[in-house]
C-alpha cells in the first residue's frame, strides 16, 4: 500500500514539473512574441515585475527599511583651482526631498514649496577669475537635474571662528573653534556602538580635515547611541555630525537600448535559478497575468489603455492594474520601489520612545560637516540626552559630538549671482533662469552634460586680516532617474566623462540592486 502511495506521489510530481515547465515555456513564448510584434516595454513590464519577486517579497525592495523617500543627490559641482576643475561633491540636496521618480512628481512637488533647497559650503580652496568665481556642473550618474536657482554666499566670520552648515540647509553657524574643541556645556558624554561596546575614542578629537584619516564605518541598520548631560538648558544644543561616502545611484544605465528593463527581467525569471518556492510562486504570477494579458488584448482592452502609453493621463489607469497585481508601477525606465533609502536617522529617546529628529544624507566625493539642532523636549529635566543614528547605506561617520555654546559668533554675508550659466550641451546660456527663483524655467541636465558656472563680481574688500571666509552654493531644484529618452540622447555617454569621474560612477550600485546579495556595480 505504500509502495503505491510512493508511486502515486512520484508521478504526480513528475507531471508536476513537466506541467510547469510546459506553463513557464508557454509563458516565455507569449512574452517574446509580445516583445518582438510591439516593440514595447511599457505594458509587458507588470509581467517580469511580478516574476521578479518571490513569495518572499525578494528582489522587490532595495534593501533598506527606513521608508522615507529616495536620498541621495545628483549632479556634481566641480570647482576651479586655478589651473583645472577639480571635483568638490554633489549637490542639489533638499528638505524633505529632492529626489522624485519622475519628473512629473518633482515639479508638482518642488513648485508647491514644498522643498527646501541645498546650501553647502564649499570646501575646495577658491581661486577667483579675475572678480569672478568659476564652477562647473556635472551630470556623471544615470539622473536627470532640474534646477531652478542658483547663487553664491560669501561669508567672513571672525579668525577664531569655524563655519558649520545646519541639517536644516538654513541656518548659517559660527562656532568658536575653543569651544568646539571643548565640546562646550556638554558632560559625560559617551558614544556606544549596536552592540553596546563604547567607541567614544573613536571620536575624542574633532579633526576638521576634509578627509579623516580615521573614520568610523557604519553598514546598513548599524546604529550609534551618543549620550551625555547639558550643563545649561537654556542654551541650545547641538549635534556635530561629519559624514562622507555614498556607493549608491538613483538610476541605471541605458545606452542604446541594450540594458532593457524586460530584456533583464526575462533573463531572471526565465534563466536563473530560483528556490523551488519562488519558482513555483513565480511561475504561477507569470503564467495568470500572461493569460489574462492575452484574453485582455482579444477584448481590445489592452488597446484601449496603453495605445496612448506616452500620455502621462493615463498613468493612472495603468498604475491602477499594476497595483492590482502587487506591483509598484509599469513605467520600465524606473526602479520597481524608489523609497526607503534616507541615509543617517537621527533620534531622540524620551525614556520610552524614539523620536525623529533630522535625518542627514551623506555626500558622495568628500566629508561635510552638518550640526542638528536637537529640540528642547530630547533634554530630561535633569540635563540627560540621548541620541541615536541609525545608518540606511553604507556610510562612513567621521565626528561626533554634542555642544552647546552660550553663543555663537557673528558674520557678513554677500550673494552673488549667476553671471554665466553655459550648458555645453545645449550651447545656451542659463544665467537670467537660474537668478530668479520659481520662474517655472530650468536648467535641465542628462546624463554627461557639463554647464560653467560663473557667480559674481567678488569683492576682497571685505575680507579683513583678522577674518576667515568661506562660500556657500544654494542649489533649488530636484532630480530623478534619467529615463531612457534622456539616455538615448545622451548616447554612449559613460565614455564621455573624465576618468575621474568613471571612477566615481564605478564603486556604485544602483538602488535597485542595492539590497541583493550578488549585487554588481554600475560598471
């Protein structure tokens, strides 16, 4: 009896595998001939996403849990040494975000107000041309730019005194650098890894060097626990952050059509290996949207909806289906899930609870210094205050500390503005367009375009003896993914950066493979 049980069961998975092979075939047929008679990507997409993830939701997401946006900047800013460009970060930051799917989303957000500009002080040594200070902006990952404004902050601030940006891209502060070094107001303070173990010697010396020599690795979910008593209430309190490194690009790399969203995705639902649960699973999603596909294109439903793919009106339409099937959205020049990738969350813990505070995203080329302002609710009654910073991406922490001077000392500021603004490109001049704010006009750039940027006319005048200065760029705008049009444009556009920046571009994973164990680089 349980012979034939045995037999029973073995033949019937023998029939099993056969008929999901038959189904998987079948659907791969179907899918080539769609491909082939229609030559588009756009609603064959839902097809290869849903096989794209397992049971388990693998391959969905892009490895990072704090679900706040999408991070990250886009382009580069390069400054003049005298003698040649020389890269100093990205820029075009923004608060809450800069970053958007599509370009759609940016302007719908961005000209609602409802992003809060870059401003970044500029670390590079400037060396002006004539009464002129020269850039150059870089588009070198698969991202697309929309700027809005741009201008030039000349401050001078007392000798003793040391500039440091706000995480809010707003507030301009002075501290002197002895009670930097002091860490004024602050006692007890110590800082702790995940695990508990102190690291507090890992940051006992605050170094002001672009590039630490010394810095503290954080992997994805690592978080650091920084606490310690104020002295004064009364005075506010800061939290000292430097931060560098981002081995990560919003989008892929398309160049005349041979890196194919669909292309891709075939080869991973039909070529390699999957545990038996996602193969079936996903054999299953492939097999039932590609029959309903078929019956639907025989209604002349599938005509209906996508025989006007390129009008954005019908995104909803679309996105609608796509969101029935579990899907994030059919557009194939756009990563199946663009959140979840803030990158340093900052955190109050009240005794029961943790609290955001800020959140700061590290710039790609080299360290920055950002100082929170921590909200008079984090402080206990008794001075105690804890922090926690908790790492999305890979990222490298090079100071740490709390401080909470009795004052801060004073500057004079001086904007500049666009005098030229080249798009090479293009072969237009940007300048009165990025001078004026929320003009509904912007400096868009693909993939490898280059545009010189000249701010002035600069005075030294001001500049005294006893005086430090230093320059701050404001960056307005948002950036997306470069779809696929904007690639095709672009051409081969990867050989046409410096190798400097091949260099950057080639130490970076795209979001979208971001999370994946066998994970490759961009290049």
């Amino acid at each position: 009896m349980k012979e034939d049980k045995y037999k029973i069961i073995n033949v019937f998975m023998k029939q099993k595998s056969i008929l999901l092979n038959v189904v998987k075939s079948f659907s791969f047929l179907v899918a080539l001939f769609l491909i082939k008679h229609f030559d588009s990507e756009f609603f064959i997409f839902p097809l290869f996403s849903l096989c794209g993830c397992n049971s388990s939701g693998e391959g969905c997401s892009n490895g990072s849990s704090s679900g706040d946006g999408l991070g990250g900047s886009t382009p580069f800013l390069c400054t003049w040494n005298g003698k040649k460009f020389q890269f100093e970060n990205d820029i075009l930051f923004g608060k809450p975000e800069s970053s958007f799917p599509t370009k759609e989303s940016g302007l719908s957000a961005y000209e609602s107000g409802n992003v809060i500009g870059d401003c970044y002080r500029i670390n590079n040594p400037m060396v002006p041309k004539d009464d002129l200070i020269a850039f150059q902006i870089k588009e070198i990952e698969p991202e697309e730019s929309f700027i809005d404004y741009l201008s030039l902050l000349h401050v001078t601030y007392p000798k003793n005194g040391q500039l440091i940006m706000g995480s809010d891209f707003k507030s301009i502060l002075v501290f002197d650098k002895t009670s930097l070094q002091k860490k004024e107001g602050i006692q007890n303070e110590n800082i702790k890894d995940q695990n508990g173990v102190d690291i507090s010697r890992r940051f006992e010396v605050f170094d002001n060097a672009k590039r630490d020599t010394s810095v503290y690795a954080m992997e994805s979910q690592d978080a650091i626990q920084i606490n310690a008593k104020v002295e004064d209430r009364n005075n506010p309190l800061y939290l000292i952050v430097g931060s560098h490194y981002r081995d990560w690009t919003l989008g892929k790399i398309i160049m005349n059509g041979d890196t194919s969203v669909v292309k891709n995705n075939i080869k991973n639902v039909f070529f390699e290996s999957h545990s038996v649960q996602s193969f079936i699973a996903g054999t299953i999603k492939v097999s039932a949207l590609t029959l309903l596909l078929v019956v639907m294109w025989a209604s002349g439903f599938i005509q209906s909806i996508f025989s006007f793919h390129n009008n954005t009106e019908k995104f909803a339409e679309v996105n609608a289906l796509a969101k029935n099937f579990g899907i994030q959205s059919v557009r194939a020049d756009l990563p199946a899930d663009l959140g979840n990738n803030k990158s340093l969350i900052v955190e109050y813990f009240d005794g029961s609870t943790y609290h955001r505070v800020d959140v700061i995203q590290p710039r790609c080329y080299q360290k920055t210094l950002e100082a929170v302002l921590i909200p008079q609710e984090a402080i206990q009654s008794s001075g105690e205050v804890s922090i926690r910073i908790t790492a999305t991406k890979k990222h490298d922490v090079t100071d740490l500390f709390f401080i909470a001077p009795k004052k801060l000392l004073p500057f004079e500021m001086m904007t500049l503005g666009v005098t030229k603004a080249f798009h090479q490109r293009e072969k237009r001049d940007y300048a009165q367009v990025l001078n004026e704010k929320n003009s509904k006009e912007y400096l868009h750039t693909i993939p490898s375009d280059i545009v010189d940027i000249e701010f002035g006319p600069i005075s030294r005048e001001k500049k005294g003896r006893d005086q430090n200065e230093a320059f701050l760029i404001q960056a307005h705008g948002f950036y997306t993914p470069a779809t696929e049009e904007s690639q095709k444009i672009a051409g081969d556009w990867v050989s046409k950066l410096d190798p400097e920046a091949r260099q950057i571009l080639s130490k970076m994973y795209t979001l979208e493979d971001y999370g994946k164990k066998d994970r490759a680089t961009i290049l």
